[in-house]
C-alpha cells in the first residue's frame, strides 16, 4: 500500500514537470517576442545576449568585442564586418575586467577561429573586482547557446517563474531600439542607445578608483589570449566632458590604466580624455549617444583592421 502510495506520487510528480516542461516549450515557440530567456545568469542581459547567440547558430566569429555595457552599447559592427571578417559584440552589463576575462575564456571555447579581441572599457570596469570573475555556470551557458539540450530544460533548471512573469509583463517597452536601458540588439549583438538630455541629468557615478586586483586582471587576460595567438586591443572610451570636470581624478586614473596596459605588451587605444566628444555626444558620465558610438566605431576599426 505504501509502495503504491510512493509510486503514485512520483508518477504524479514526472507528470507535472513534464506539463511544466511542455508549457516552456510551447511559451518559447509561440510567444518568444513575450516569453524572457532562461535565467541562466543573474543578469537579464547576459541571458538576452545568451539568447542572441543561441539564434545567431553556428556561424563563424573572427573579431569579438567582449566587455560590460560601455563595449555592449558602443560598438557598431558594419565598419569591422566590413574590414576584418564576421564580427561579433559579446559584450554585457555590469561587468568588471575580471569578470571580461571569464566571459572572454567563455567565448574562445565557443568560437575557436576567433583571431581578434576588442575590449572597449572605462573606468566603471577597473572597480570592484571581487571575488573569482564567476558570472554563471558556464557549462550550461555553452550547452544552451549550443542548442545541446532543448530550452525546456534549461527553464526548469532555473525555474523562476515569478521572474520569467514580470520580464514578460516588461518585455515588449525592454525591447525597443536604441534606449538606454533596454536590452534589443542588431545583427552583431549591439545595444545602441540613445536618450535626450539636458544640462541638468544626472551623471550617474561619481568619483570611482582604480583597482589593482582590476588591472592584473587585464594583465592575466591578455597572457591568456597572447598564448592562444589571439591580438588584444583595449580601447578606452571618451568621457564626458562634465564629469572630467567634476572629477578630474577620473582621466588622470585612465591614463594609468592605459600606462599599465603598455607596459605589458597591451595594445592601447585611448580615447578618455578625447576633447572631440562634447557633452551632447553622452547620456550619463562614460555611455555615448548612439551616433557618437559609431564615429568611435569607425575610427576604431579603421586604426585596427
């Protein structure tokens, strides 16, 4: 009676989760513009750009952009696609440089033929590198932009339903083109934004140091590509002119950023105390305005490839 008891209810349990199963299932096929990614990490980009990569298949990638959201939302790929190959931007939120360097080790194994690495960075990246870099469990991370197991799998292994509801009461206004807080990307992975400003925005950081513990990250990141035969650039972005004034600590802290990178074997595009780039052409303190973010973009591909 017992046994039957037991076995009633783990009949009763493989029968509910095979329903939950096939409701994920059913939810990503007839309803993926609503339905939010799998809550593989703990960032709703990451998962979108999980998702991008998921779509985007098995092609080829030759350059990879890899950084946080001032590489995510800055990069056009129209100038490198044209130049060197099939480019891809990997790049996410809320990433600091240790944490790059795990994503980047992430995307190498993805994509063996990769030949170029570009990290757009500024000084939001070089604080608070904590920890080990983890930033998901990267086996299943690869087995779902692999498409090794179904979606269904990976929805119940991070069931979250209460998040999956509100990411989709939110999803459709997170999807539209170019703001500056939501998470639509182009062909290559980009997030461009832009959002109307005046004198008075907040410029959303204040005074930020420059961490050791950031830049050996850079260091052990670059060793790691240069012994794969892989070239490095980093570039640093521009910033806005009003926060250099409020802060001028800030470009004096890049430019050590951009002296430790040269003295080991990085290469170094630095654009942070570019006088080029007026206030106009930014929306807080270091993310640009879309149509600023492409003349940084062809000026860097031209100087790369």
């Amino acid at each position: 009676m017992i046994n039957r008891y037991i076995l009633s209810v783990a009949l009763g349990l493989v029968l509910t989760g095979g329903v939950i199963a096939a409701s994920f299932t059913a939810a990503e096929l007839l309803w993926r513009d609503r339905m939010p990614p799998p809550a593989i990490s703990g960032s709703i980009a990451t998962d979108e750009k999980l998702r991008y990569l998921r779509q985007r298949g098995d092609q080829p990638v030759d350059v990879l952009a890899v950084g946080s959201s001032i590489t995510w939302k800055h990069l056009d790929g129209a100038p490198f696609d044209a130049r060197g190959g099939k480019f891809v931007n990997g790049g996410t939120a809320y990433l600091r440089i240790h944490e790059t360097r795990t994503l980047t080790r992430f995307y190498l194994d993805l994509y063996p033929g990769i030949s170029h690495v570009v990290m757009l960075s500024a000084l939001p990246d070089f604080s608070g590198c904590t920890g080990d870099g983890s930033i998901m469990d990267l086996d299943d991370a690869r087995a779902y932009v692999r498409g090794d197991r179904p979606v269904a799998y990976f929805y119940m292994r991070y069931f979250a339903p209460l998040r999956y509801a509100m990411q989709a009461r939110r999803r459709e206004q997170q999807q539209v083109p170019f703001d500056g807080f939501g998470y639509w990307m182009d062909e290559h992975g980009t997030t461009p934004s832009s959002r109307p400003t005046d004198a008075n925005d907040e410029l959303r950081y204040e005074e930020l140091p420059l961490e050791p513990a950031c830049l050996e990250a850079l260091d052990q990141l670059e060793a790691e590509l240069a012994a794969r035969g892989i070239d490095f650039t980093l570039v640093l972005t521009p910033v806005a002119p009003r926060y250099s004034g409020l802060y001028p600590r800030t470009v004096r802290a890049m430019d050590d950023a951009a002296r430790f990178a040269r003295t080991h074997g990085i290469r170094v595009l630095d654009y942070s105390d570019d006088k080029t780039y007026g206030n106009s052409d930014f929306w807080d303190a270091f993310h640009m305005q879309w149509p600023a973010a492409k003349r940084l973009s062809r000026e860097v591909a031209e100087t790369l490839l």
